[in-house]
C-alpha cells in the first residue's frame, strides 16, 4: 500500500509526487498514456513557476531548456505588464517558453530518479474509500484490470477528471461561448520582440515557443470563433488570421502543432472529499491566457504536499488534520476565484467586436500603462499575488502571501536551500524577540531553519516595513508575522500556536 496514489503524470502530478517523495513518503503514478505527449501546450511558464522551481533547487534544468520573455500581455494588450526583480522579487522575474512536453519530461526523469513508482497505460475507472485509506481500479488498454490501494490518492488527471467524477465533487461554471486557434510555427521573417495586438480582426500574439526555433502564434479570430474546438486551423488559416492582425504571415511554415480551444470555465465545488482530492487542471479550467495553467497547477501541488506530509508523518493529527487538509480547498478554490475572474475578463477584452467593448478595452489598457496597475497585474497573473481567505478576524494582510522581494545572506539561494516540504522558515529582524523565539520553537527545530541578525537579511519591499519575524510555510507563503506593532505578551503564544496547528503537534 502506498502512502499517495498520484492519478495523472501531467505537470501537476509530477511535481506532487516529487514533493511528496523528497518528505520519504511511498508515491505511486497512474498514468493512462504509455507514452509521453508531445504537445506544446503550457508553452508559457509564468514567473511563479519557475520561483517554486527554485525553491526545490531544480529550476535551472528549466532555465537551460527554454527562452526568457521578460513582459506578459494582458487581454492582448499591446501595453505588455513588464516584469523585473523590483516588481516580482524574486530569483527568476521573467517567464520562459518552454514546451509542455520538455517540462513533463524534465519532472518525469526528476520522479525516476528519485524512486516514484510509475504505472502506465493504467487507466482509472474504480474508486472506493473508507475510513483508512483508499483503493483505485485501473484498466490497460488490453482491458486487464489491476487494483492498487493507499492511505490517500489525488486525481491530477486534467478538465475532464474520472477521479473527480468517481469522488462525486461537482464542476460547475460557464461553458464555451468561443474558440481561439494556436499554431507551433518556423517562421522566415521573426519579429524582433513578442507582439500581442487587439484590432478589429479579433486579438493576436507572437512569440518564440523556446522549443527549437519554432514560434508560438495564437489568438481570438472575430469571424471563425464560434467554431467548436473539433475545427482545427490549416497553416493557411493561421497565415490569414496572422496577416489580418497584422498585415503579414512572418514567413510562417512547417507547422508542428495546431489546435483550436475554448473559454469554457469551471471550478471544483471542492477540491477534496474524503481521502481524495483533484488538482490542477481536474479542479479548474479556463481560458490559456497569460500563461497561467501550470502555475497554477504547481500551486496547487505545493499547497496540498506539505499538508499530506504532515498528516501522514502523524504529526498533525484529529481536528487539525482535518482542518489542515480542508484548508488545501478552501485556499486553493480561493485563490483560483481570482483566477478564473482575470481570465474571464481577459476573454472579455479579446472579444470587441462593439463600440462599447472596443472604448472598455481602450480604457484597461490605458490604465495598464501606469506604473503601479502595470506592477499590481503583473505580480497577480504571474502568480505571486493569490488571494487568500480570511480565516479569523484581524488576520494580517500578508498571511497567506507568497514570500518574495526577501534575501539573506546576498540573494536568494540561502532560503531556497532551506525550503523543503516538512520544514518552516524562521526569519527574524529584531534581535530583541530573535532569542525568545529560538526557546519557545525549540519543541519544532527538527522542522525549522532560523534566519536571524547574522545572516544579513534584507527584505526590499515597503510591504515588509514593521514586521520583525515572518514564520514561512513549505509553499513559500507566510504563516505568521510579528509586527512592531503586535503585543509584546503574544509574541511566543502565537507562534506556538501557529507551529503546533500547521507543523507538529506537542
Ligand atoms: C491550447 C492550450 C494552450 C495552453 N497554453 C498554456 C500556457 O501557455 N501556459 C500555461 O501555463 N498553461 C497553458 N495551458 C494549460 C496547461 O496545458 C494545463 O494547465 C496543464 O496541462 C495542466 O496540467 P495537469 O497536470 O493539471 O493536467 P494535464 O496536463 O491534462 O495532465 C493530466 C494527465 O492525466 C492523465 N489521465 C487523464 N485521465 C486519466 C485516467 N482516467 N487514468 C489515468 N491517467 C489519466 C492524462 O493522460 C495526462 O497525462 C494551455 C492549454 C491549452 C489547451
């Protein structure tokens, strides 16, 4: 029996099983494909991606097989929202084209190497859980049956979900009400810069697919986008859509992939029942803009990894367990809310086929332009600015952010090496509190690493003014703050109770 049964060797189960294998838990992959899918799809890896990368020191693998591209459009926009270490604070402020196909393939040597047990051509038709653990049915593509049992399983098994639909968890949301094309292409004539335009030919971008020397081109065509998803565009369609937006076809030829996909978006109703969750694309879907499927696929992973490694290590136990694990889909279905409603309106602004509609989309990219919106948008579809619920009154605006624009001891690299799925950061400012907060963690030391007055840190961004220790979670967010503010007489009561709620009981 395994501790977790991973349903889906797509990104998201990839990196969930990684996670859960670096903690030493037994993780088993049901995969129905034998063979590994070649498609570009998530071709667009956001920044906040490649910052959770590095927090498992395995993002330069990625950095080496893809292309940098330092801004990201919004809605088409040809205001591109800009990125730099200033704005995203972090390691990598840019995001990188890199083939879907090379990013499964790169996490898929990453799970052999360390020890992940891999069934494919394993679809999964059976599903049954009791109070102890869980048991799977699968079926090969001879039709032989096989049944596999764990003590948990999560269905990373994409849009159209069976663990989702076994478990009984509802997606409810808005179906397709158009379509967008997407041509990989060799072009003869590159464009010197990625392009996103928004003219009355519908939306349109060009960029390097950082897969060889192919471009990815993509985009709303106002004319053919009722057509379904089954009506996949010829290289002559993608020419004419190309040269309607832009009044040239860039030499485009030699297509290795095209496709047609929809604005049909849903949202799990829960990302859990029970002993079995979904994530990643199983519990959400929405519109390809921005770059923002993997990402947030990742997220997902890496918020339920920590809480799973806690249960099942018993270091959390009874209510907290349960609270713990119920937080995974009451923190994730929020921060997707935001999500989908950016998407959503990013579609909005790809369709203008009216007055009002094209004087609306002239007036966010207008308000794009400025400095501070460019700066708040980027950070949200980028990743690095979920919205995170509310769980108790007077909670701190940053609990639940994730932890960027902090170094210690020069960069980056010494909290990335600290990070892991079973450990917490302490990083205190003040060495007035530092020595009360190392006495009254001691009972956690196993689970913590301590950055305090010697290790030069440096937090530089206004959002950390008066807050003098930040106690960081194994997904890089914040889980408690001490504030010059606070009351003296809580400072160790409320980080016990912190650490004894997310960490390990005592
Ligand atoms: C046209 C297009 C363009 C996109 N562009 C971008 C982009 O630029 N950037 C970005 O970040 N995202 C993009 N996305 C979204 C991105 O591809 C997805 O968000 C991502 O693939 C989700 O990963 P996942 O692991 O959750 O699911 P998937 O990648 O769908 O993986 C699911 C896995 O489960 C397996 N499976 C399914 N059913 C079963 C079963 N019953 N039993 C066993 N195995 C099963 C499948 O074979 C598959 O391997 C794009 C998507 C499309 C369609």
């Amino acid at each position: 029996m395994s501790d977790v049964l991973i349903v889906g060797a797509g990104p998201t189960g990839l990196w969930l099983a990684l996670e859960l294998r670096s903690a030493g838990l037994e993780v088993t992959v049901i995969e129905k494909n034998v063979t590994r899918d070649i498609r570009s799809r998530g071709a667009a890896m956001a920044a906040g991606s490649l910052e959770t990368l590095a927090t498992r020191g395995v993002d330069q693998r990625f950095i080496d097989a893809g292309k940098p591209i330092h801004s990201v459009h919004f809605g088409a926009s040809s205001t591109r929202l800009q990125m730099s270490r200033d704005v995203l604070g972090t390691k990598h402020p840019h995001s990188l084209m890199i083939s879907q196909a090379v990013t499964e393939q790169i996490l898929a040597d990453l799970c052999e190497n360390n020890g992940i047990k891999f069934f494919y051509g394993h679809t999964a038709v059976g599903l049954a859980q009791d109070a102890h653990g869980v048991m799977l049915e699968t079926e090969s593509n001879g039709g032989a049956k096989s049944n596999f049992t764990a003590a948990y399983l999560v269905g990373c098994d994409g849009t159209r979900s069976t663990i989702r639909k076994l478990a009984g968890i509802d997606f409810p949301g808005t179906e397709a009400t158009f379509s967008g094309w997407l041509a990989d292409v060799l072009v003869t004539d590159p464009p010197p810069a990625p392009i996103s335009t928004n003219n009355k030919s519908g939306s349109f971008l060009i960029q390097p697919l950082g897969y060889k020397d192919y471009y990815r081109v993509t985009g709303v065509h106002l004319k053919t986008r009722h057509l379904p998803t089954s009506v996949v565009p010829t290289l002559e369609d993608a020419k004419s859509f190309t040269i309607e937006a832009t009044g040239k076809d860039f030499g485009m030829h030699s297509p290795l992939w095209v496709s047609r996909f929809s604005n049909a978006t849903r949202l799990a109703e829960n990302f859990r029942s029970g002993r079995v969750f979904v994530a990643g694309d199983a519990s959400h879907q929405f519109f390809p803009a921005g770059g923002q499927g993997i990402t947030t696929g990742l997220q997902d992973a890496l918020n339920l990894a920590w809480k799973l490694t806690a249960v099942i290590q018993g270091r959390v136990t009874g209510a907290n367990a349960e609270n713990l694990l119920g937080s995974y889909s009451s923190e994730r279905r929020c921060a997707l809310q935001g999500i989908l409603a950016n998407t959503l309106a990013q579609t909005a602004l790809f369709i203008r086929d009216g007055p009002p509609e094209i004087a609306l989309a002239e007036v966010v990219y207008e308000l794009l332009a400025h400095p501070d919106l460019n700066k708040m948008w980027v950070r949200r579809i980028t990743g690095f600015d979920d919205r995170f619920p509310v769980e108790y009154e007077g909670q701190d605006p940053l609990v639940g952010k994730r932890v960027t624009h902090l170094e210690v001891q020069g960069g980056f690299e010494a909290l990335h090496t600290a990070m892991a799925v079973d450990k917490f950061l302490l990083v205190v400012r003040d060495e007035k509190i530092e020595a009360v907060l190392r006495k009254c963690t001691e009972p956690w030391a196993s689970h913590l690493k301590y950055f305090g007055q010697d290790d030069n840190i440096n937090p530089f961004s206004p959002q950390w003014d008066g807050v003098n220790a930040i106690l960081v979670r194994p997904d890089a967010r914040v889980a408690w703050i001490w504030r010059v503010s606070s009351s003296p007489e809580q400072l160790e009561s409320s980080v016990v109770k912190t650490l004894g709620k997310l960490c390990k009981e005592t």
